[in-house]
C-alpha cells in the first residue's frame, strides 16, 4: 500500500512508527555498553510502537485488508496453500 492509499490516521501512524523505529536504529549500542535512553523511554517507545502496531490492525480489519502483506520479487513464485504430508512418510526414510 503507498500513502496515498492510507487515510490520514494510516499516514500518521506510519510517520511516527518510522521514526521510532530510526531513534531506536540510531541510539542502539554495542552489547555490554550503557544505552543513552533511560530504562524508561526505552519502555514508553516500546509501549508506543505496540499501541501504533494494534490501531493498524484495527484499521486493516475496519477496510478488510490483511496485514499479512510481505514485499516480494517480481519473478518469485506465490506462495502455495498448505501441503499435506502423510503421516507415513515423516520420520527416518526407511532402508
């Protein structure tokens, strides 16, 4: 979907989780190190990113879209419905 197919809720929500996700990017550290975020920003921007996460949701539901969107290649195969395997063949081929 691009923006200009997104209401301008989606558009927002699609803004400010982008740019969370750019500070968290920007301000991680090596493992080991003191993080410049307080244990409490680290936990709001969390708190907030789950909040954007569950109205988009919300949203996609309301418009009756699916939010298992993924970005594919062009020439890549669709994915296939499920495969059934039969019960027989699980397990340790036989010699």
């Amino acid at each position: 979907m691009n923006l200009n197919d997104m209401s301008k809720e989606e558009q927002i929500l699609y803004a400010v989780k982008r740019v969370l996700t750019e500070v968290i990017k920007d301000t991680a550290t090596e493992p080991g190190q003191l993080h410049p975020l307080s244990g409490n920003t680290i936990n709001g921007m969390r708190d907030c990113l789950m909040l954007i996460s569950q109205r988009e949701q919300e949203l996609a539901q309301q418009a009756g879209r699916s939010m298992d969107q993924r970005p594919r290649y062009v020439d890549e195969p669709k994915p296939q419905s499920d495969v059934v395997i039969p019960i027989d063949r699980i397990g340790k081929p036989k010699k």
